[in-house]
C-alpha cells in the first residue's frame, strides 16, 4: 500500500506521523504540569512560571532553528527534537522531593526547544515537498498537517487528564517516555537524509528575514496567538477547576475537546476559505477573518455576568472555529511567502514571533488572572486580535506574488 505512494507522499506522511506523536505527549505533558501543581497548592502564576523557560526557549530555538535546518537539514533537526524531548521526560522521573520549580522549569526548557524544533521541520518540510506553484495543493498540505495536530494536542490534553488521574504523574510521563523513544527509532531509520538541506550553506547572520510580507505576517502571528495564550493556558483550567469544582477528568476532557475540534476545523480550513472556488488566500483573508474573533472574548466577558457556564462553553465553540480558521491561513502563508531554497529560516522566524506570542500570553495568563481575574484577561485578547488584524492589512494581495 505504502510502496504506491510517491516518495514525496511517503515522506509527508513519515513527517506528519513524527509530529503527530511529538504532539501527543506534549500536549498530555502540559496539562499533566498545569493539573498536577495546581493540586499541589501552587498559584496560576507560580505555574504560568513553569513555562516561561519552554516558551523562551522557543523563542531562541525557532530564530537559530531555521538557519540549522537549513544547513545540516530538516531530517536532523526533527530527530534532535525528538531527542530532547525524550530528555525532558526522563527529567520528570526524579523523586517527588526533586520536583522543585527550578527543575521542572528546566525541563520545560528543553521541551520547549524540542517542540519548536520539531513544528519547525514540520512545517518547512512541507515545503519542500510540493512543487513549485502549487499553491492549492501547498494549503492542503499545511491545513491538513496543523489540524491533525491540534486535534491530536486535544487528545494529548485528555490523556494527560486521564493519565495524572489513573497512573499519577511518575506512571503517566513514563508512559509517554516509552512512546517517544519508539518514534525517535522509526524516525532515524526512514527519514529522508537531505531533506530541507539548502543548496548554499547560509550564514547566522542571515536569521533575521528580509522579506517585509514574512515580517509583517510574524507581527500578527505574535497577537494571535498571544490573545489566545493570555486565557487559555493557565487562566480557563484553574477557572474550570477553582470556579466551577471540576475535577482532573472534566477539565482535561473539556480542554482536549475544544482542542480536537479546533483540530478538525483547521484542516477544513481550505474548503471554509473558498478553496473549492479557486480562491487562494492572502493579507485581506486574514483581517475579515482576525476582526470578528476579536469581538468573541468581549461578548464571553460580558457572559460571564449572566451564565458563566453557557458563556464559557458556548463562547469557546465559536472562538476555537474563528480561531482555527485564522491559524490556518497564517499556516499558509508563511509557508506561501518563504523562499523555496532554504525555506525553514522565513519559517523559523516566523515562528519565532509565534513563540514569543505565546510566551507573552503564557505570563499574562498567569499574572492578569491572579491580579484581575477572567474578565481581565479576556478583554486584553480581544485588543490583541484587533491588533492582529490591523496588521494584516499591511500584507501582499496575493499570496503567489511572494511565494518564489
């Protein structure tokens, strides 16, 4: 079956079945820390600290990413991903009494520069595997890739949930351990050796991208998901947990559930969005979609004074659709917008700015909520999606007219 695929298929499917797992237990691995120090009495902004390493780090890790991929290839810097993040979870393993905030903090480090690693060959892989001008089948690609993988973090917040509550936190990390390390196996034995490796070595000075469509599509990256960031994270599950009493399996199930759906309306993306008409997106797609989802966390904040529960539920199902479809075609462009030889620098640096977005929102989250509450946080997302929006205004009307 397998062998009548073309290489280039076998190739995508190898890619995305690496970044599925990856994301599979980084999602579980997230919710595992959020759950699992919340219990131990630690305050929302003590634990949005627990991910202020894995968020910084995949600051740095996405801007130096994109030039190493570059040179050594996108097949060595997924498997270095891979490795690290097998670290990161042997970390975990140590003794309850060696769990302190410093050491889990270092973890999330390596697990944040993991991640990015892996997003990022993901994504310029793609790249590379499609031929030039086809930017119909380019959105396809990329759509399906990143719906999959959300929906997959979805299910990774539900088996984190799951597992903290049936195996305890040692019994789940270890279970995800073991997952890990078969994959990394599988990867090293049949991941294509040249695979992104640019046809001249570039030089570190070159990290920093050049093309004003990739710099101004990374500003509204930086907001988007900032103001997703700045209530998710860590405001809306101790909300769940605190407001509500909902116990471990409530809130992973209802996180991965907003998750998994979140999923599956990316990857639909292309067919919401025109696709099916010819239509390709560019900058203006992005603002008629950014301004409507920037008036939804203003209207759950006003929900929330009258039925916090239908406001939340109900509010999050029309955000995470609008959201999703706003991911998406960010996802496309900047992979439409790279440059062919060497793609994963625009597209490390782009997700760089994303990575810094959600740092951002990371500690707001934490600190907004605990000062300010809910309501607070909601209101800064909702500036940060105008501000998004606003920006791609800024961006080319065609998204081909960049894309070579």
């Amino acid at each position: 079956m397998l062998s009548a695929l073309s290489p280039a298929v076998r190739q995508y499917l190898l890619v995305t079945g690496n970044y599925w797992a990856f994301t599979l237990t980084d999602g579980a691995l997230r919710m595992l820390v959020v759950l699992h120090f919340h219990q131990l009495g630690y305050s929302p902004l003590d634990i949005a600290l627990l991910f202020i390493f894995y968020e910084f780090f995949g600051v740095v890790t996405n801007l130096v990413g994109g030039w190493l991929g570059a040179r050594i290839g996108l097949n060595r810097t997924m498997n270095i991903g891979l490795g690290l993040q097998v670290i990161a979870l042997g970390m975990l393993l140590v003794p309850a009494a060696m769990l302190t905030v410093p050491w889990v903090m270092a973890a999330q480090a390596l697990s944040g520069i993991a991640k990015d690693l892996n997003k990022m060959s993901a994504k310029s892989a793609i790249k590379q595997l499609t031929r030039s001008g086809a930017d119909s089948q380019l959105f396809k690609w990329v759509a399906l890739l990143t719906g999959s993988k959300n929906t997959l973090k979805g299910v990774g917040f539900f088996m984190g949930g799951a597992l903290l509550a049936a195996l305890g936190f040692g019994g789940a990390v270890q279970a995800m351990l073991v997952l890990l390390v078969a994959v990394l196996i599988g990867s090293l034995l049949f991941l294509h050796q040249e695979l992104g490796k640019a046809r001249s070595k570039p030089k570190f000075s070159e990290i920093f991208s050049t093309s004003p469509a990739v710099n101004r599509l990374s500003a509204a990256r930086l907001f988007l998901f900032a103001s997703r960031d700045i209530w998710f994270v860590v405001a809306l599950p101790v909300y769940l947990s605190s407001s509500f009493g909902w116990d471990f399996w409530l809130v992973g199930g209802f996180m991965a559930s907003w998750v998994i759906g979140y999923g599956f309306v990316q990857a639909a993306a292309p067919w919401l969005t025109g696709r099916r008409r010819g239509i390709v997106p560019d900058g203006k797609s992005l603002t008629l979609w950014a301004l409507p989802l920037a008036l939804l966390p203003l209207l759950i904040s006003a929900g929330l004074e009258i039925d916090a529960g239908i406001a939340l539920i109900g509010g999050l199902a029309l955000f995470g659709v609008l959201f999703a479809v706003n991911s998406s075609l960010h996802s496309f462009l900047i992979v439409s917008y790279a440059k062919a030889d060497g793609a994963s620098m625009d597209v490390g640096f782009y997700y760089m700015a994303n990575a810094m977005g959600r740092l951002i929102g990371t500690l707001l989250s934490g600190w907004v909520f605990q000062v300010w509450g809910l309501q607070a946080c909601l209101w800064l997302s909702a500036l940060m999606l105008a501000t998004s929006g606003i920006i791609a205004l800024t961006l080319p009307r065609q998204a081909a007219a960049v894309s070579d």
